[in-house]
C-alpha cells in the first residue's frame, strides 16, 4: 500500500512516520492520515513544554489537484475548453457505468481525471459543471472534491461566489462525502499560506525561496537525528510547495500573474462565512482532536513565513482571515494554544505569537507568557521578547536573564538590564555568569549591582560561582581582580576568610584557590618566594660562570633580567587588584629596588609603578603592550 505520512505539529516541531512517496503527484494536492506517529523529541532542550493534550497534523497520501498535461496550462481559461470538458464528462459517466447499468468504483487514473476537471470547473465558477462531476464521484472522489471546495473558499470575492461554493459543498455532503477531518485540516494549512503571502508584496517564487530558508533554519534550531530531519525538512517543503502551487493557481485566474492577491476586509468575510458555513455542515463529525490539529496545522506555516511579516501584521488586514479562522477552531474545541503559543516564541514568530495573545485573550484562555519569554531569551528572539513583555506583561525575568548569563548571551541579557531588572535579578545574574567564567557578562553586570547588595552577599556569591564552577574558576578570580566590593580591604579579606573557612559548603577547589593565590596565607607566601628569588639572582650575579657577565649590564637590564617576568605577569593579570601572592613578591621586590621599607598594605599598581621606574621604558612599553588581556 502507498503511504507517505509526516507530522506537522508544533507540540513537538516534527515528527514522522512511514514513507513511500509517489514523486508523480507529491506536490498538488494533500490529503490525510491518522496513524501512528514517533516522535522526534528535542531531548536536552533547556525548557520543557508543559505536558498535556498534544496536537498532531498528519500530512499524507497525495493526489493530483491539477494535471501535468502539458496541455492545461494552469490558467484559467476554462470557457474556451468547455466543450472538450463535457465530452469528457459524458465519457467519464459512460466508463462509470458497468454493463449493467450500476455504478462501480473509479480506477486511480478516472479519480485524477475527473478532479482535475473538478478543479477547472470550480476555478471558473461553473457551478452546473461541478455539479455535474459530482454526480459521477465515487466516495473517494467525493471526499477529494470536498477538500478542493473548501480550499477555494480562501479565494472568494463576491458573494455570488459565496453562494455557488456553499451550495457545491452542500451538494457534495449529501451526495456522501465525509471525511471532514481531512479537508479541515488541509485547508487550515492552505489559509495560513494564504495569509501569510500576503504579508507583503512578493513573488510565488520569492516565497517559496524564504519559505525554504526558514524551514532550514528551524530544523536547525531542533535537537534530533540529522537524516529524520532531513527527510521531514523535504516533506515539509513539498506540502508547502503544494499550498503555494494552489495560491499561484488561484492568483492567476483572479488575474494576479505569479502574486499574491490581498483581499480586502469584505472578501475576508465572505471566505469566513464560508468556512463557518462548512463548520455548521460538519456538526459533530469534527471532533475536539480534528480542531486541534487543524489549530496546529494553520499555525505551522506561519512560522515558517515569520521572517517575512511587515512589522505589525498580526493587526492589519491580511491577518484578518487567520485570526478569524483561528477563534472559530478555538469555539470548536481546539486546546492547544498555548503549546502553539510556546513554540511560536520559541522560534521567534513575533506576529503569530501577538495573534495567539490576542485569540487568548478573547477566548479567556490561559497562555504562560514567563514560559514563553524563557523560550524566545534562550533562542535570542528579542522581537518575540519584547511583543511578550509590552504586550503579554510577561514580567518573569529572573530564569532567562540567568540563563542567558550562564551562555553568554550579551545581547539578552543587555536587554534585560535595559528593560529594568530587580537589585536581586541584577546579582544572582551576576553569579550566574561568575560561575560559568563569562567574564565579559560579568563585567558588564558588576556596575549594575549596587554595592551595598554586593557587600551583604560578597560571600555568598563567590560560594555559589564555587560550587557550580565546573572546575574553572576564572569568574570568581575576575571578580576578586575586579575588586568587586570596592574596597580593596574587603575584598581580599573575605577571599582570606572563605579560605580558612571549615564550612562544608564551600567547595573544596574554590578553598583551594584562594588559599593559594589571594589569602593572607598566599601573601606571606609571596614574601618568602621574593626573598629567595633575590637571593639565588645575587648569588648568580656573584658566583655565576655564564660567559656573560651580568655585572657587566647596565642597572636597568640587570633589574629587566630579575624582575621582567614578574611583571609581566603582574600586566597579564589585568584587574584593579593582584592576587595576594603575587602583591607578596611585589612588596619584596619593591622593597629590594627601593633601599627602604614598603608598605604592606600598598596595592598592585603602587607597587608596579616601583618596577617601572628600575626597567627600561621599552620593556615596560611592550609588556603593556602584549601581555594585556
């Protein structure tokens, strides 16, 4: 059995099934299928959708909308063909017949012949042809024309055509057809092209480019097997291709060559009307599952065609259409908004997610605007971002601003800081970025911090960048460099007392670390590393047998040849502060080039401006030069 199935839902992006395509009429028309369904999850994505009822669309089984007989071009002119159609109507009718006189089942080839007339007589508004089509339908065929009637209705201008299609689709309802969860779903996907080609003023062939490109981008953006990708990146474009296909047919026999049409505020409503006409028809044949999936199906395209929407269009007229038909999926029992709502932010589809705000918000419906703004700050949509905070008042900031300190996402986390953060938010930001070395995040957060709060928490912070540090601790030595608390006193004695600290929360490599290199320990320790590198570089100077003689140097290189790396070590460090074991070897240093006694206390710049006095200046002009961070 033929079978092609993909999934197109924006509970889980993709998922798919079972394929065995038939390349010679995969793009033209769409039909249906409900069967099982794996999907392709995005395991280890930093945000879960919430759990609940999921939609699924499934997309299968295709057959031809319009022949590929050379023959018929594509156009509309039906009336100069109209004597070729009903002589192939009346042999349609005679193959019909069995010799009997009963009617028995179209062949494959019958059903693709007589849809395609089908398509050319509702095209051109014949309707007594049409009708007469539908006289020779079998099921199948009656359920296809059901769905060609229904795609048409997004075309309407008048509200003659209003009646002649209403009337066909009542027609074809009495005459058997009933799968109506295929032709809701089909045309959702169809409407949602609709509206959003008209976005703005662009070729068929230009949409299909974009739409290409969006849907690459997307695929990317998931977690999942790269050849399930693939292959449902292709049946995805290929349904897409399908709707677009349909639109340019349409466009050209409105007179439209290869753009899209923008109806106008009357025109929408009649296509409304139709579709609720449709809806009425159906009754409880459409179930709350059907108009869920329908929901998503009407949603899928319109964040593929998100990068194209003219800022604003979820409130003009070309999205009018869409809201509609989206609020009358929502009374018929769709109850998945929130999951469209959630991916629509996820990938940036700003003007989908201020249509779902809005249908939320007439409908009374409950949509999480703060899980939304996590979803849009990890992926960087700063569009999508700030429709939900001016407009959804999403005002959970904490979880994104931490998380987009912990990637280094300068951009989001600059917009949150702009946006206005809490004392609190600003800080455990802060600590978010110390912990995962983001030093440029930190940088910039550290003057947002008021110093009071850092002061309150200086010890709890450098805990915390400790514990989850992952075993670098370049944050929390930014921070003590940076002289966080302003004080430099006070700095280097909480790094002294986290140190000697015998609390077990205190992870043992950030004990390690600042006993090391910034406690008071480390200072004496310094002391006595300078002591005896003075006295092994005298003694090389008097005992030494290198055929250079370093008394022989001129002062200035002497110190060069003593104290170069020091420095430059000391320049490479960077900070307003020096590490206590480093300022440790300064002071002795200082101490043995200046004759005299040093204060203690003096910090690394003071000290520094000692050395650079003993070198000579082209050293200490290419050590500032090279070894500054």
């Amino acid at each position: 059995m033929e079978d092609e199935t993909v999934l197109v839902g924006e509970s889980d992006v993709l998922q798919m099934v079972n394929e065995s395509p038939s390349e010679d009429h995969l793009c033209l028309e769409m039909d249906t299928d409900e069967s099982g369904i794996e999907s392709l999850k995005n395991e280890g994505n930093t945000f879960a959708l919430e759990k609940g009822e999921g939609s699924t669309v499934v997309f299968s089984r295709e057959a031809p909308l319009l022949s590929k007989d050379p023959g018929f071009d594509g156009t509309c002119s039906c009336t100069a063909n109209k004597l070729k159609t009903r002589m192939a109507v009346e042999e349609l009718e005679l193959l019909k017949k069995g010799k009997n006189g009963q009617d028995r089942k179209l062949s494959r080839h019958d059903r693709i012949e007589l849809g395609r007339m089908f398509q050319g007589a509702v095209s051109s508004h014949d309707w007594e042809l049409a009708e007469s089509l539908i006289m020779l339908a079998d099921p199948q065929t009656l359920n296809d024309a059901l769905c060609i009637s229904l795609d048409s209705i997004w075309f309407l201008s008048t509200q003659q055509e209003l009646l002649g299609i209403t009337w066909l689709i009542k027609t074809i309802i009495s005459n058997g057809a009933y799968d109506f969860t295929r032709a809701a779903l089909r045309t959702s996907f169809l409407a949602s092209c609709v509206s959003a080609c008209q976005s703005r003023t662009m070729s068929l062939a230009d949409t299909v480019t974009v739409m290409a490109q969006r849907l690459h981008e997307r695929l990317q953006e998931c977690n999942g097997d790269e050849v399930l990708k693939a292959e449902a990146g292709a049946k995805v474009q290929k349904f897409t291709e399908w709707a677009l296909k349909c639109i340019g047919f349409h466009s050209r026999c409105q007179g439209n060559r290869d753009r899209v049409s923008h109806s106008s505020a009357v025109e929408i409503q009649l296509q409304l009307s139709a579709f609720k006409i449709f809806l009425d028809l159906a009754g409880n044949q459409l179930t709350g599952k059907d108009f869920t999936e329908a929901f998503d199906a009407a949603c899928f395209p319109l964040t593929l065609f998100s990068s194209s929407f003219d800022p604003g269009w979820a409130s003009g007229i070309s999205a009018t259409a869409i809201q509609g038909l989206l609020g009358m999926l929502v009374e018929g029992g769709a109850d998945n908004v929130n999951q469209c709502f959630l991916e629509a932010s996820r990938f940036g589809s700003t003007e989908l997610v201020r249509i779902l705000l809005q249908i939320a918000q007439r409908n009374s419906l409950d949509v999480d605007v703060d899980l939304a703004l996590g979803f849009a700050s990890h992926y960087c949509k700063i569009g999508t971002m700030e429709c939900l905070v001016e407009e959804g008042n999403a005002i959970a900031f904490l979880g994104p601003l931490m998380r987009a300190a912990e990637r280094g996402c300068m951009q989001v986390v600059q917009w949150f800081v702009q946006r206005g953060c809490r004392d609190m938010e600003l800080c455990l930001a802060l600590t978010a970025a110390t912990s995962s070395s983001q030093v440029g995040i930190a940088a910039y957060l550290l003057p947002h911090v008021p110093q009071h709060v850092l002061a309150a928490l200086s010890i709890e912070i450098l805990k915390a960048a400790g514990e989850r540090s992952g075993g670098s601790l370049d944050g929390v030595a930014f921070l003590l460099r940076s002289d966080f608390l302003g004080d430099p006193a006070a700095t280097y004695a909480i790094a002294d007392s986290i140190a000697r600290s015998d609390d077990e929360a205190v992870a043992t490599d950030l004990r390690a670390f600042l006993r090391e290199h910034w406690s008071e320990e480390a200072f004496t320790d310094g002391l006595r590393y300078g002591q005896d590198h003075y006295v092994n570089f005298m003694r090389i100077l008097g005992r030494g047998e290198s055929p250079i003689c370093l008394r022989d140097l001129p002062a200035p290189l002497r110190v060069a040849v003593a104290y170069l790396p020091l420095y430059r070590e000391c320049i490479q460090m960077g900070g307003r502060l020096l590490s206590q074991r480093l300022r440790g070897q300064l002071v002795e240093a200082a101490k043995r080039l200046g004759n005299g006694p040093v204060d203690e206390s003096s910090q690394g710049r003071d000290l520094l401006a000692v050395l650079e006095l003993h070198l000579p200046p082209f050293l200490v002009h290419a050590s500032n030069a090279t070894c500054k961070p």
